[in-house]
C-alpha cells in the first residue's frame, strides 16, 4: 500500500508547525484583510494580485510587510521581483521556513 506524500510543518519563525495548506489559507485571508475589497472566494493560490485585481503598489507593499511579519520572512527585493501569485508566497514561506 503507497503511502500518501505530505508536506513536512513549517517549523522555523512564526508559522510554527503549521503545515503548506494552513499557511495557504493564511496567506489567502491576509491578501483578503489587507486589500480590503476582494472576497475570499475569488482568491485561490493561483491567483495574480496584480493581473487578476489591479492591485496598486501601495497595496501589494502593505500585505507583503504582513507576510513579512507574520511569517518572519527574510526574503530580498530579488525574491519579491518574481512574486506574482498567492502560492509562490506560498512557496517561499515553505522554502525559507523549512530545515536547510
């Protein structure tokens, strides 16, 4: 019988021991909360802030600040650059949180 392939807790800063879907769905309400004018069943993961709801800069400049926070992230300008989408958020909380 295969066993079914889960992605490991985040362990490290403030997203301790929660797992890749619960971080999903924190990212996702934060987006929420802070845009303020977009319901949550528009967001998923695949979701383009910028294509998908014109967010403006001042914004986009205020949930990644939370995500920051939130998450303790250290990402630089170079890792935000390429960030276009809710689940390469995603991606990079699990990456940069995970055991080296």
């Amino acid at each position: 019988m295969r066993q079914a392939f889960t992605i490991p807790p985040v362990i490290n800063g403030k997203g301790v021991g929660l797992k890749r879907a619960e971080i999903s769905e924190k990212v996702i309400q934060m987006f929420v909360d802070t845009i303020g004018f977009i319901d949550r069943s528009q967001v998923t993961e695949q979701t383009d802030f910028i294509h998908d709801f014109k967010i403006i800069n001042d914004d986009l400049t205020c949930f990644i600040m939370q995500i920051k926070w939130q998450f303790n992230l250290r990402a630089t300008q170079e890792d935000w650059d390429c960030i276009t989408t809710i689940k390469q958020i995603v991606d990079l909380i699990v990456q940069r949180s995970s055991p080296q």
